[in-house]
C-alpha cells in the first residue's frame, strides 16, 4: 500500500546552494519501502539567517545540510550530539520537540569505512583542507593513526587541533610520499575534472584509497583495479553516510546495506 502525504506527514529536507535529486531520491525510495509516512525534498537556500526560523515555523522533522552551511549552521543549534561535537560541523539536524539537535553523519560513514574495509593503517595521506576532510581526520584520530600527512593548494589547517606527529606538506610533496592509506578529498576525479590526484607513477604508493569525487568511472578507480589497491569510491562513502541519516530520520529503523542498495539501486 503507498502512502501519501497528508496532515501527519514528517517532512524532511536539504539546504544547499546548489540542490540535487540524490538525496530525495535515496530517502523517499526507503520510506516508500518501509511505508513510512514521511517525506524529503531538496531546498535552495542562499544564506543561513532565516534557517532555524524555517525549520521551526514549517516543523520540519528533520533536515540534511550541504556545503557552505556545514560550519555555520552549527551555531544555530540546540544540542550537538558527540559526533557533531568532536568535528564541529553539522550534516545532519532532528527536530525533537522544537530543539534542533545536530549530527555528524560524514564522522559515522568515515568510522564504518576505516574499521570495516581497511585494515592495519599506520600511515595516512589526507589531500584536501574542507569540512569532510576535517571530518575524516578526526576520524584517524579516534583510530590512534598517528603518521598523518596533509596536503592541500592553501595549507590552511585553522581550527583543526592537529597533533605534533602530523606534518603539513605542501602540494608538489604528495607526490613523495608512501603510505598505507591516501583520502582525497578534493574535487579532483570528479567527471567534470577527470584528472588523478597525483602523477600517476606514484598511486602504487598506497594500499588503500578512500576517493570522495563521485564518479565510478574515473581514471583513479580503473588504475586501482589495475593495480590490485584497496579502492573505496565516493559513492559508496556517500551511501553510507545517507544510510545513516536515514536511521536517524526514521527513529532508529534497521536496513541492511545490501537492502538498502537494492531498494535505492545505483
């Protein structure tokens, strides 16, 4: 039986600049299956002033925040749940009772990917400066990683807390560097700029590879195949973090991934 909106419908949305279908359509596919009356729709939004006033006035269930928001909406906050706390960026907000209370899903997703798809880390190197990078930091450091190299155009590490065994290397120098982990983080592989993050004679460098750009056909994933490397793309980091957000829009409800998959497909 399909369910359609009415006056006890949860409503869910997104704030970004730039809105896309990916999450509606991720969200609206597992509420369907699971005939939830709830519904998500994406929202241009052009500046964060009136936010907290939207979400409150149109008792919005909950929302999901894109980029430039992730840091400043974080102030507008109720209470901030751990994962919100240790990364100071928010991706994720509940409305529970007219308190917004913000979540980190990007930290949940980049847990889940180190402790279950790569083992034995001891080195890393994290290409990229912004907030998922920042997130995925905290990330190896709840994981003990203590050999972390970071490279990006601007060197601008401001507010990121990093440790005295972390070192800050400037952009030729990745391609120097060997390590059983690279996370770009950067929009380099995206289609509109299929390019690798490095000189290609140094991606065997590396055991693992965590590419965030969502492209599944992009040079870096076919060189991995080729070179028999750990390759984990950034749709499948994006569908975990989603996976996550919907646990928290639907109170908790538990899908497999492999459900998951299968009800939203590619």
């Amino acid at each position: 039986m399909k369910v359609f909106p009415n006056n006890k419908t949860k409503v869910f949305m997104s704030v970004s600049k730039f809105p896309g279908n990916t999450g509606s359509n991720f969200h609206n596919s597992l509420f369907n299956y699971l005939k939830l009356n709830s519904l998500y729709f994406p929202l241009k939004l052009n500046n964060e002033k009136n936010f907290k006033k939207i979400i409150l006035d149109l008792n919005i269930a909950g929302c999901s925040v894109s980029m430039p928001f992730k840091k400043t909406i974080f102030k507008f906050l109720d209470k901030h749940h751990i994962t919100c706390k240790i990364t100071k960026n928010v991706n994720t907000i509940i409305n529970k009772k007219h308190k917004l209370i913000g979540y980190n899903t990007d930290f949940m997703a980049s847990n889940q990917i180190l402790k279950l798809k790569i083992k034995k880390i001891r080195s890393c190197l994290l290409l990229g400066n912004g907030s998922v990078a920042k997130t995925i930091y905290k990330s190896l450091k709840l994981k003990k990683i203590k050999n972390i190299s970071l490279s990006s155009r601007s060197k601008d590490y401001k507010g990121w807390g990093l440790d005295l065994n972390d070192s800050i290397i400037s952009w030729k120098k990745r391609n120097s560097i060997n390590a059983d982990l690279l996370i770009n983080a950067t929009p380099i592989g995206m289609i509109i700029n299929d390019r690798l993050p490095m000189k290609t004679k140094n991606v065997k460098n590396f055991k693992n590879i965590i590419d965030l750009p969502i492209n599944d056909e992009n040079k870096l994933k076919k060189m991995c195949k080729k070179l028999n490397i750990n390759y984990i793309s950034g749709h499948e980091f994006a569908f975990i973090q989603a996976l996550e957000q919907f646990k928290l829009y639907s109170n908790g409800k538990k899908i497999s991934y492999k459900l998951a998959k299968k009800i939203v497909g590619k």
